[in-house]
C-alpha cells in the first residue's frame, strides 16, 4: 500500500477477504519487480493456498486490477525461499513468470495450453 494513495470501500473489503491468510505486515523500499526512489510502502505478506487463490480469483478479474485505490499494489508469489515465481507492476502493466523446470512441468500437467504458450514466448525473448 503505497503512501499518498487513499484506498477506497473495494480495497478494504479485499483485505478483509485476505485477513485470514495474513502473515506479516511491514514498510519497505522494495518488493519483487519495484524498488521506490524514495519512501516506503505498507508490504504484506499472505499465505497461498487453494483457498486463497480461490478468494484472489473472487476479488479482481485480471492481475493488472491490483491497483491503488481499489487494491492493493503489485500482486507477487513468492517461494518460501524468498525467490518469486510471479511478479506484476500493475500500473505498468507489466508481469512475469520465473518458473523452475519442475513448476513448468507440473504446469504441463494442469493446464498444457497454458504451458505450451510460455515456452513459446520463452523461445521469442
């Protein structure tokens, strides 16, 4: 939550709806695909699991709809070891995927069409 930016009546009901997954709040400078020139912002940090990608999927109908003031900013995945698998600048609309082979072949399993456009697009860049 970027300072200067009220956030709006939908903002809050989607922290509401993340609450239960709430791990951590804290101000930072940087977080996966920003890092401010000055200041901080408010990062917080949620579990993922089914339920919350299920509630994630409720509260915004595209990844660049995470935005200031009727979301919060920058919707990331991050692994447990701190290295992020998704990464989005909403207000850029800018995104990417940082997948393991092993994530990309579980990727495979589940949804092929979604797999096969990635390694197209992987071969291009």
């Amino acid at each position: 939550m970027r300072d200067g930016i009220a956030v709006n009546l939908a903002c809050e009901r989607k922290l509401a709806h993340l609450a239960a997954w709430r791990l951590r709040s804290d101000r930072r400078a940087a977080w996966p695909g920003t890092t401010l020139l000055s200041g901080s912002a408010l990062v917080t940090e949620y579990r993922f699991d089914e339920e919350a990608c299920a509630v994630l999927t409720e509260l915004a109908d595209g990844l660049y709809d995470w935005q200031q003031p009727s979301a919060p900013e920058d919707l990331a995945l991050v692994r447990e070891d701190g290295r992020a698998a998704l990464v989005t600048v909403a207000h850029e609309r800018d995104g990417y995927l940082d997948l393991t082979r092993e994530e990309l072949a579980r990727l495979d399993q589940v949804e092929a069409s979604w797999s096969a456009l990635l390694r197209r697009i992987s071969a291009q860049s």
